[in-house]
C-alpha cells in the first residue's frame, strides 16, 4: 500500500460496495441531504438501504444516517467506510469507529483534526461554502449540510445533476425549494475538484439494478396494504416507532378512501392511550367494520387485556407492532424483535394469536392486507410484527402486486342467511373451530347476541359451568390449528451440500442472506428457512426433519423463536441451537458469519 | 303515549319483546328499576331493536344490559373501556343508537380517563352511570363518589371528597349532562327519551342505591335519602319527533324549550325559576352550589345540542363503514400504482 496525503491508498478501486454513515445533530435538517443522497444512487440503479441512527430527542443529540451500496444487492448494515462527520460532539468518537482503510469527510470549522493516519481525510470548508447562500438564520444552517453532498459526489463519482434530480424528489417536485441548496452543493462539488485530490479508493458508478423498483418505509409498505386490506378504523397512540405507520395511512386514506363528495369512509382516532386506541379498534372490529391499530413494546403491554378480550370473545382486529429494545421505555429508537413470545401468547390465562412476520417492504403490503383477511376469517386479534429497522428506514424493493384474491368477509350471517335459524354464536357448525358471527343492525330478530368476556356458552349465554368452558376451549384450539392451514408459510432456501440451517424471521434476513453468500464462496454451503407467521404453518413442520443442525438467529436476549419452535416441534427440538443478540442495532452480514462460524465444521 | 304492556307498539312490538334474560343483581337493586325504564322508553318510542346497541364495562351495573333489550346486540367490555369500544362501534356504524351502562367505579375511577374523551369527542350515546358510592361485586369498597367522611361496616372510613361525575362531563364539553334517582321512575323516562334524541353524548348520572352495602338513610346514595332529599330543578317533557307539540299553559319563563337535533323537543317546567339549561358555567356553579350545601339536585343541569357529534366530524359517508361492499374498501389498482410510482 502506498502511502500519501494524510491517509492510505490502496491500489484497487471498490466500486457500489461500501457503507456511509452521515453523523450530525438531529434537528439540524440533515435528513434531507442524506436522504437526498440515497435516493441518487438509488436512481443511479446501484441497490440501496438507508438507515437512521436517531436518539429520542428533537434536537441537539447526535444522529447517525447510514446508506448502504452494494453492487451484488444485500443491503443489511455493514460497518462504514466513509464517514461525514457534522458533529462536532462526536467527532472524535466518530473518527475513532471508522473502519481503517476508510475515508472521514468533515466540517474543517469545527477546528478539530482527525488523529489518525490510516485513514483519507477530506476536510470541508463549511461557511466559506455557504457564505454567498442568500438564506438566513434556520435555513443557512440546514443549507450547510449540502457541501458534504457536493463534496462527496465530486470524490465517489455521482453528477451534480443526479444530486439535483435526486433533491427534486426529495421537495416533492418543487424547484423552487431545490434552487438553493443545489446552489450549495454546485460550490460545494467545484471546490472539492479544484482543492482536494482523489486519494481514496471508494467509487460508485450507474448499474441498472434498481429500474422499476420501488424505496420506501416498511411502515408506509405497510399502511399501503391495510387500506388495500379494506381497512375503515384505525385507533392509536403516538408512539416511535410506529407513528409513521399511522402518519402513512392518514396520507393515504384521503387519497383512496372518500366517496368523491368530500366524504370518508375511513376514520383514525387519536385516542387517549394504547388501551382505549385498541379497545376503539375492537369496538369497530365487532361492529363489522375492518380495523387496526398500530403501536409498539410499551403499547402492546398497556393492550394485554384487551388483546385477550378479543381473543376470548372472538373479535377481529389487527394489531401492528413496530418493535423497538425494550423492556421498559428501554431504547425507544433503537431496533428489535423482542416482542415475539410476548405478542405470541399475550393476555392472561390461556391464548395464543396468529402472529405474522414481514421481513421486506414487499411482506409489508401483502401481509398488510393478509391480516385483515385472517382476522375476519379467524375472528380474532391478529398481529403483524415489523420492527423500527424495517418499519421506519428505506427499502428498497418490487412495486407491489395488486391483490388478486378478492376481500371476504369471514363468516358472518345476514338476517337472510339466517333465516329462522338456529342461531348459536359460539356453535362449531363446520368443525373449524370458527362460529358464526352477526352483526348489529341486522334485522333478523333472532341475529342479537351479548358479547362477553365472561365465561359462555355456545349461546353466548353467561355460563360458569366447567363443563362449557372445557369445551369453548377445544374449540378456540381448533380455531389455532385451522389458522395453522390459513397462515403464510415459511420460505426455504437450499444450497447444494450445506450441513446447516439457519431459522430466522422479519428484517434479520439481509445480513443472514448476505453472509450465506459469502460462506458459500468460502466453501460452507448453508439452507435458509424464514419463518413467516406464527403458528407455524404446517408445511413448516416439516422443513427441519432433514436437519441435524438448526441454527435460530434473532434479534433478542431470550431467544424467542427458539423457544417458540422447540415447543412447537418437541420430535426436532434438540436440533435447535439459539444465536440471539441485542444490542438496538440491526445485525451485520459479518456478524452472522463470525456467529455461524463456530457451527461449522471446517471453520476457522 | 299510555299503553298497556300488552300492547303492541308503533312497531308491532309489546313491551315484553323489549326485555332480556332475568336479572341476577339483588333484589331491590337500583339497577334494576333503570333496566324497567330503558326497557318501557324503548317500548314507547317504538325504537326498533336492531337499531339499538348495549355496550357496558365491568362491575353490577355493566351486566344489567343482559337484562333489557333481548333483541338488541350488546358488548361486555373491560373495567372502565367500554367508551373506547363504543367509539370503535359507533365509527363502524353511526346508524346504530347506543345505551352505554355504567358504573361509578368503571366511569369515575378505572375508566375516567375513556369516559372524559368520548364525552370530548361527543360520541353520540347515551352514556347511565348506575351511581351508587360502592364497588358491590368486590364486597363494598368505597367508590370515588362515595360521600366524604362516610363509614361503611367492611370499608371503614371514606377520607376522600367525592368525585362529581356530572361535574367531570360538564368540564370535558359534554352536551348533555343530567343527574336523576332510581326512585324517581318519570324523570328517568324524560331523561332517557330526550337522551335518546341528543346529538353527542348525552350523560345520565342516576343515583342507584346498592341495597346490600350502601342503603343506609344517611347515604347520599340510599333510596330512604334520595326519596326525602331530592330536589328538582323541572318537570321535564319529551315530545318525539313528528309529534304535534302542544304547549301548555305557563307562566312566562316558566318553560324552558330545547329543540333536539331529530325534530323532537324537551319541555322543562321550571321548578327553579331562575335555572338556565343553556348555561354551561351557571350548570358548573349550580352543581358545586349544591355539593356545598348537601342538595341532592335532579334534572337536566346543561344542554347544549348545537355541538356536532363524532361521526359528523369525521365527514363519513351515510352508508356505515360496516356496510361498505368489497369494491369501496379496496383502492383501485390504478390507486395502487399512482401511490407507487411516488416511491419510484
């Protein structure tokens, strides 16, 4: 390696692979130059993934933007080799992170200097830069975060044009909001070519690897199914990291849902806590109308008895979780999936609930509207766990196919389809568990019923009687294993000749997915099963017979799935070895590796 | 208006068909007597049965809407939850006339928080608070409306000053707010019909004596205190929609007219010349004039139906949500890919 400036070369290029992370203050309007810088490779076709590193405050704390290229497509987080440091409070720390090898573009007013040699320092004239920008005060300073963009595209090969276009999407098409920061990063771009020399290895050049797809949130993918998922009530309480599920169905139902004479027919309550947000939810759900709620650890805790309300007296409803690091407040903007055995079983006495488990903006939308199908079908809570990695970053992914099985409502009776009768609301007519239901305002004068969350008969009658309860439960176990037919399956990746398989579910797939592939380069050819839903569906049963070797890789301390599947499947359950890890932040494909490692023979 | 229990209604239906299964609160409960005049208002306004919904929390006040309207679909909630589901229901179907039945534990203590937002956002029911100072299926507990200094055999001493539910209505916004007494079985029926009409939420505190922990004369809660005590502040009259209205000879200022939002009309008969329905901070006065002085004041203390309700400001569609075919509640595809290639 030859050695210059104050950095190190390496004599190869590496070119739409590596890690960026932009670390500033929050609320100094960096958001949009680093969302701005995503969305130029994205439209330069190199696959990306944007992750916001945020603390849970509004401003003045350090945040931390990581974008992710990777000319092969894995867009799990990997440890940066290029760092924007626009923080003056963590600088040093920043500086001290990076990988060596790497590339620090910094604030040159800050006054401070990086303190390492095996590293290329780019230093940046801020208010030289924007000394000329017309704005004032606010915007001067949120102005300033453009001469990283400018000075950044100029080194790693994107066109101030990208830059421009990709602003414009970013300010929804409005040119004039454009104007002067591109002004900005044009200065910004000219210094850099003229002042500092190229003395780093890191490139990106066009691929056509993102034509005709989509970036978005997991939690607008989301939002985006339950309104194809026919959804009409929606009950909830702000909360991070799920408010931006809420905030993206509010954008979307004004646009789809009105009768084209300025009225609704959707309506989102704010309601006063997580317990009346759900118990809105339920209400509605009875009522016959779809409906959701979305909220996080903290939510889900204050919606336990609730959820088993629903559960008992059978009523649809669909509950997201976004997961964040709890228990407690815990780390409310850092990342989980710790609420997996909790949703699973949650409520006291016995229950058990249909839970599924997106991992891609994809699953998102199509489980967005799958569970308000389920829920009818089942009549009862259902869960769809995202968490904040995938729930509030951009991903990247196919436009979603419209739905093609049509909406159906589940077994509810008109008053002419129930005649004269019989009707019994909790009766096991066609052994699937499932009652049928009616709705109020039905004019058959035998259709009412008393919901209740107290023991009943078939009737719905009040019953303390051993005898009914015993037997209601039979039936809401039955229910389970009829959902166990309905819920989407596991999917199953093989490679020829691997000796292991790892088990996993929802966003820890893309460091799973890219490690795999590194290890089969190296020789150590691994399957993949992806747990999508819980119950397990029964196809799933039998994924593991072929296994002696059952890795389960998730993001919490206990080891849920784990757990989960050894009680599912006693005959396999020695096979299972738990590899569970939290530490707020979403794994990283070496992390997998270094973890898998160990399982396999011949590693060192 | 009069008509024997036998007799079939406007609808076709006797009273009979308008009640539920047997009651299994104590004899004597005042729960009871309000189930017998939801079910006779009922009865008498012709409501029809699948038009109604029952919804109640948790405690001997929220079983008794297993004990009226037999036909009408109901909902036992939670402990205190019942507002959020009647939100939720309401919003599925803004058709539906809801009865809320509660209790002063589920509304003044677990759910206070659920009963003042729904009475904020005017969700239009009517909402009976069965008050009688006492948690009963728990065995006597004092409840926060229990009256300061009281004594009780199992619950001792109550410390605590007595929390005014028509008071906490009348302070989150509520459009109609009224106290009454299990004893008093006309003023209830007004109460009820005119409740029935209201625009939002429409509040009934009633007074029901619990006559297995808190009947003692001395109670403010006690039947033998409420029929020595209670003062009215009018005769109140209910004249339905469609109905001629009569009016009859008064004094001027004597009568107070409310017009309700479905054509219907309370007349109340002044008992208390100088009390204004209308007037909300008078109301808020008028109330904790009578804590201070140990009035036991019945009536409708405020009204105002001018405030529109939930549903209406939520701009809904006529057809309820629940009611909606496939087609209105999924997008088009030309929806889904317009909201795509913004993402793009």
């Amino acid at each position: 390696m030859e050695k210059r400036n104050n950095g190190t070369r390496l004599t190869h290029r590496v070119v739409n692979d590596f890690s960026i992370v932009v670390s500033t203050a929050n609320g100094t309007g960096s958001q949009t130059a680093n969302l701005g810088l995503l969305r130029a490779f994205f439209d330069m076709g190199i696959p990306v993934n944007g992750k916001n590193i945020f603390p849970s405050n509004i401003a003045g704390l350090p945040t931390w933007y990581h974008i992710r290229v990777s000319q092969e497509g894995f867009v799990g987080r990997k440890e940066p080799s290029i760092l924007i440091a626009f923080n003056r409070a963590t600088f040093l720390g920043d500086v001290a992170e990076l990988q060596p090898g790497g590339v620090c573009f910094y604030n040159r007013d800050f006054g401070l200097v990086p303190d390492r040699d095996d590293i290329t320092c780019y230093p940046i004239p801020v208010k030289e830069m924007t000394a000329d920008s017309a704005l004032k005060g606010k915007l001067k300073e949120y102005v300033a975060n453009m001469t990283f963009l400018g000075v950044i595209a100029e080194k790693i090969g994107i066109s101030v044009e990208n830059i421009e276009y990709a602003l414009l999407h970013q300010f929804g098409g409005r040119q004039k909001l454009v104007e002067p920061n591109i002004e900005v990063v044009r200065v910004a771009f000219e210094w850099s070519k003229i002042n500092s020399v190229k003395s780093d290895p890191f490139y990106v050049s066009p691929l056509g690897k993102t034509h005709g797809k989509v970036l978005m949130t997991g939690n607008e993918a989301g939002a985006l199914g339950a309104v194809f998922g026919g959804v009409s009530v929606a009950g909830w309480y702000p909360i991070t990291p799920s408010t931006s599920f809420i905030d993206a169905l509010r954008k979307f139902f004004p646009e789809m849902r009105n009768d084209g004479e300025g009225k609704a027919t959707y309506h989102v309550v704010q309601a006063e806590d997580e317990i009346a947000a759900l118990g809105i939810a339920i209400g509605a759900g009875w009522a016959g109308a779809r409906s959701l709620t979305a909220t996080s650890g903290p939510g889900i805790s204050l919606m336990s008895e609730f959820v088993g309300f629903g559960y008992f007296a059978e009523i649809p409803v669909v509950i997201w979780d976004i997961q964040r690091v709890g228990p407690s407040t815990g780390l409310p903007t850092r990342t989980s999936q710790g609420d997996l055995a909790s949703t699973y079983q949650l409520g006291h006495g016995d229950s058990k609930h249909v839970v599924l488990l997106p991992s891609s903006i994809e699953e998102c939308f199509q489980f967005g509207y799958q569970a308000h199908e389920l829920a009818e079908t089942l009549q009862t809570p259902v869960f769809v766990l995202s968490d904040l990695d995938l729930g509030m970053n951009s991903w990247m992914g196919d436009p979603f196919p419209y739905p093609n099985e049509p909406i159906k409502r589940g077994k509810v009776l008109s008053s002419e389809a129930l005649g004269s009768g019989p009707f019994e609301r909790y009766k096991d007519v066609d052994g699937d568990g499932i009652g049928y239901r009616t709705l109020p305002g039905n004019t058959n004068p035998i259709s009412a019923y008393f919901t209740r969350g107290t023991g009943h008969d078939t009737k719905a009658e009040y019953s303390e009687r051993g005898k009914d309860w015993e037997e209601n439960f039979k039936r809401l176990r039955r229910k389970f294993e009829t959902a166990r037919g309905l819920v989407p399956g596991a999917t199953k990746d093989v490679m020829q000749g691997s000796s292991l398989c790892i088990v996993a579910f929802g966003s820890t797939r893309y460091a799973i997915e890219e490690a795999r592939h590194v290890l089969s380069r190296k020789g150590f050819p691994t399957d993949f099963v992806r747990i999508r839903a819980l119950p397990v569906s029964h196809s799933d049963l039998s994924l593991f017979k072929e296994h002696e070797k059952v890795i389960v890789i998730e993001m919490n301390n206990e080891g849920q799935l784990c757990g989960i599947l050894r009680n599912e499947m006693p005959e396999v359950a020695d096979r299972f070895i738990s590899v569970a890890y939290l530490d707020g932040m979403p794994l990283t494909s070496e992390w997998v590796e270094c973890r898998l490692g160990k399982h396999l023979e011949g590693w060192s | 208006m009069k008509r024997g229990p036998g007799q079939a209604n406007n609808i076709g239906l006797t009273r009979n068909e308008y009640t539920g299964s047997a009651s299994t609160l104590c004899k004597g409960c005042g729960h009871n007597s309000i189930s017998s005049q939801i079910i006779q208002v009922a009865y008498e306004l012709s409501l029809k049965p699948e038009e109604i919904i029952k919804l109640s929390g948790i405690g001997c006040s929220s079983k008794s809407p297993a004990y009226f309207l037999g036909m009408s679909h109901g909902i036992n909630a939670l402990h205190g939850r019942m507002p959020a589901v009647a939100t939720g229901a309401l919003l599925a179907n803004a058709s539906l006339k809801a009865i809320g039945v509660s209790g002063d534990g589920d509304t003044g203590s677990i759910g206070l928080g659920n009963f003042k937002h729904l009475v904020r956002r005017n969700v239009r029911m009517v909402y009976v608070i069965e008050n009688n100072g006492v948690y009963g299926l728990t065995k006597g507990q004092f409840s926060s409306t229990a009256d300061e200094g009281q004594e009780l055999k199992y619950a001792g001493d109550n410390p605590f000053p007595e929390m005014d539910l028509c008071l906490e209505a009348l302070i989150a916004g509520c459009g109609f707010v009224a106290r009454s007494f299990a004893g008093d079985v006309k003023q209830i029926r007004a109460l009820l019909k005119a409740a029935l009409s209201h625009r939002g939420t429409a509040v009934l505190d009633i007074i029901s004596p619990c006559v297995a922990f808190n009947n003692q004369d001395i109670s403010t809660k006690s039947f033998g205190y409420g029929r020595a005590n209670q003062s009215s502040l009018h005769e109140i009259g209910y004249v339905p929609p469609m109905e001629e209205i009569i009016l009859q000879d008064h004094e001027p200022g004597e009568l107070e007219i409310v017009e309700l939002h479905d054509g219907s009309q309370i007349q109340l008969r002044k008992l208390e010349a100088e009390y204004d329905a209308s007037d909300r901070i008078e109301a808020v006065r008028r109330v904790q004039l009578s804590q201070e002085h140990d009035e036991f004041l019945t009536g409708l203390l405020y009204i105002d139906s001018t405030r529109p309700s939930l549903s209406e400001v939520a701009h809904l569609v006529e057809t309820p949500l629940a009611e909606l075919t496939a087609d209105q509640l999924r997008p088009s595809k030309n929806d889904l890919d317009a909201a795509l290639k913004r993402y793009m």
